[in-house]
C-alpha cells in the first residue's frame, strides 16, 4: 500500500509552525530588543563600506551615463570601433569609468584647493581677531543703549538675571565635564578616521559596481520574477523606477541647485564687500541642500558672524540673503527641480520636521524624497480603490461634496444651513456619529420605560 500525504494537513503543519515562530520572534524582539539592536548595528557596520560602495555608484552612476552616452560612445562610433561588441563593450564601460573618476575627482580638487586655504584663513582671522569683534560688537550695544534707556533698563535686567546661571553653568558643569569632552573628541576623530576608510573601500567598491550595474539590475529583476507572479513583479519594477526617479532627480537637482546659490552668494557678497566672503557663501551653499529649513539654518551663524565685525554689512547680508532665496524658491529651484517630488508645501514641512526629528540631518535633507514615495504609493492605492468603486479619483471633484448617491455627487453648501434644531439633528442622523446617538438614546429610551414599568 502507497503511502499518501493528505496536502491540507501539511498546510496545516506549516501555517502552525509560522504562527509558533512568528510568537517567539515577536516574544524576543519584545523583552530582548537591546540585544537584536546591537546586533543589527554590528552588521550595519561590517556592511558599511559595501553600503557606502552603493552609495557612491549611485550618485555617480548619472554622471557616468552622461560621459558614456554623449562622448565615449561617439568617439567609439567616430573612429569606426565596433560598440556591440562585447570586448569593445567592456573597454568602453572602463574608459567611461576612468573618465568618471577623473572628472568627479578634479572637480573635488578644485573645490577643496581653492575653499579650504580660504576657509582657514577667515577660521584664523576669526580666532585672532575675536577680542576685537567683541569689543566692536560691545561698543555698538553701548552706544544703541545710550541712546536707548528703556532697552538699556531691559537689556541690564536680563543680564543681571542670568549672569549669576551662566557662571555657575561653566564652573559646576562645563569645566567638571572638560575630562569627558576631551575623550568625546578622541573618539569622534577615530570615528571619523574610520569613516574615511569605510569611503575609500567604498570608492573600490562603486568601481566594481559601475562597471556591472546591469549585471546586477538584470539579477534583481530576475530575483523579482522569480519570487512574484508577472502582474506583482512588473508593478514592482515600476514602483522602483519611480522611486530611482524621485530620488537621483531630487537629489542630483539640489546639488547643482546648491552649487548655483553658493556661488551666486559669492559673487554678490564679494559685489558688497561682506566680510568672510567664501566661509558664508560655502555654508549658505552647504546648508541650502537641506529643503525649506537649510538658508536659514545657513543664514543665521552666516549673519552673527558678519554682526561681530560689521553690524551693517549683517543688515545688507540678510537683505541679501531674502532676495536670493526668493530668487531659490521661485525661479530657480522650480526650472532645475520641476516637479521632482509631487509634494506641496506642506507635505514639505511634515516630511522634513518628521524625518530630521528621527534621522538628523540626513533625515532632512533624505525625507522629501522618501516620503514623496510614500505619498505617491498611498495616492496610488486610495485612486485604485476609488476606481473599483467607479469613482473619480481628481481630488478637485471632491472638495464640494456633501454626500455621493450612486455616482451623483451632491454638494454642500454650508451658508445654507438652518440653525434650527431640527437641522442640526436631521444632519447629525446621517452620519456615523448620529447613528451612534440614536442607538443610544433609543436604549436610553427603552430603559427609562423599563424602569417606570
């Protein structure tokens, strides 16, 4: 006699050995989370330069094209050397590489041989010449206040009021902590040695990742059809080319929208004689990656800086800065960025005060485009629901309605209302809310009669 396993029963076994695992990872994820969090901070940091690899290859990856696509292929085509060939193909992929490194290096050597020496002389000049900014600056207040006796009388209050705090912040806190500063410190500088190792091998890495992003593409996208009926997988794919998209064009488009503001900055404070010229443009440039949030958070050290020197060149500076990041936010951020996110500006503001609260920085400057995916999946999903329903899925179509009878959508005009009371219980009884109250008050009802029974 052949023995037969009954298929329901193996289903079964399995769906009961899940629902067992899935408890005891989710029991241990529970009481034993610092444990699973180490260790997944450990792998993150095996992993780091890999990661770090990946991260390179991809911002260069568009530059890569470029070079690949609108020079080295033309010059192969040009000179008669055959592209379909697969030898020919790998030569080009290397040139195009070398090429990519070359250009992306010069233009880092450039930047930093000429910011850094300035950088440092305006940090030098900073440091020497501090006690006479202070004492400029000190000389300005005087005078303000003399002229001024009833911001004197505050202004004297106030320090009166927290000098006392501030002393006895520095001599019981500050210099007991010195000690651990100065480790803190120690540890930062090997962590950012090691951070530079991790980019070197990392910078190996996106070599070898550049020249086989097809490769690689091709096995994901094999690894997706394998696992996922076609329908699923095709979607998938596309999700990803969307996300791609939202991600290199945000990110690509900031930088070079950044680049621009830098050195327009420059030109102009150079045109007004601001001092520290380079060391504001470069942190205005730096922090305008950030949306929203990054001219000011550049603008504002930028302007205490120019205030220690010159309180009138800080006056002309953040004019300055206002019109040029007019200037930013509506004609040059539009014509570089376009439409790259699909968020309007409040979606803006969420995704980065959400993000930069949980990630930093990173989140900042990461969290537009992470969560432009994010609202164009929900988008997708809620205008696929509505289709099943056939309803139309333009927000504009719903911004009147009252109720939908059937496909007729009836619209709500608030102006019209009554307010009587019986309006307001004819319109309570159609909501979810009515309902409530009127299954309440007729138990309410049928109680009372009960007790005077």
């Amino acid at each position: 006699m052949k023995f037969r396993i009954d298929k329901k029963y193996v289903r079964w076994g399995i769906t009961a050995f899940l629902v067992i695992a899935a408890s005891i990872c989710f029991y241990y994820l529970l009481f034993h989370g610092a444990n699973i969090s180490s260790g997944f901070r450990s792998f993150i940091g095996i992993i780091m330069p890999v990661l770090d690899g990946f991260l390179v290859a991809y911002l260069l990856t568009p530059v890569l094209n470029t070079l690949e696509k609108k020079f080295v292929i033309p010059a192969c085509i040009r000179f008669q050397i055959n592209i379909d060939s697969k030898k020919n193909r790998k030569r080009i992929r290397a040139l195009s590489i070398l090429l990519t490194m070359i250009v992306v290096t010069m233009a880092l050597y450039c930047f930093f041989a000429t910011v850094i020496p300035e950088l440092i002389r305006s940090i030098q000049s900073i440091i020497f010449q501090f006690p006479i900014y202070a004492d400029n600056l000190m000389v300005w207040v005087t005078n303000l206040l003399a002229n001024n006796p009833d911001i004197e009388s505050v202004v004297m209050d106030l320090f009166d009021k927290y000098s006392g705090e501030l002393n006895d912040f520095l001599n019981l806190s500050v210099l007991p902590k010195m000690n651990e500063v100065i480790r803190n410190i120690s540890l930062s500088f090997l962590s950012f040695l090691k951070t530079m190792w991790n980019l070197i091998i990392g910078f190996i890495i996106s070599i070898y990742m550049m020249g086989s992003k097809e490769m690689f593409a091709g096995q994901a996208k094999k690894m997706v059809y394998g696992f996922f009926e076609t329908d699923t997988a095709n979607a998938v794919i596309s999700d990803v080319r969307f996300t791609h998209k939202t991600f290199i064009g945000f990110i690509s488009g900031k930088i070079v929208d950044s680049i621009i503001i830098g050195i327009i900055c420059f030109v102009g404070t150079n045109i007004m004689g601001t001092p520290y010229a380079i060391l504001v443009s470069v942190i205005v440039g730096i922090t305008n990656i950030i949306p929203f949030f990054g001219p000011y958070l550049g603008a504002i050290p930028s302007a205490l800086l120019i205030l220690m020197v010159n309180p009138i060149q800080c006056l002309y500076f953040i004019i300055f800065i206002l019109i040029l990041q007019q200037f930013d936010g509506n004609i040059l951020g539009p014509k570089i960025l376009g439409d790259s996110t699909g968020l309007s500006g409040f979606w803006v503001i969420f995704s980065i005060t959400l993000f930069g609260g949980i990630f930093g920085i990173l989140g900042m400057i990461a969290g537009v485009p992470v969560f432009a995916v994010i609202y164009a999946a929900i988008r997708a999903i809620i205008n696929s629901l509505l289709a099943k329903k056939n309803l139309p899925t333009e927000t504009t179509k719903y911004m009147d309605v009252g109720s939908i009878e059937g496909t007729e959508f009836i619209p709500y005009f608030p102006e019209e209302e009554k307010n009587s009371s019986e309006s307001r219980d004819t319109h309570a009884g159609k909501g979810i809310i009515g309902n409530i109250f009127k299954r309440s008050n007729g138990k309410d009802a049928v109680d009372d009669e009960e007790d005077r029974n």
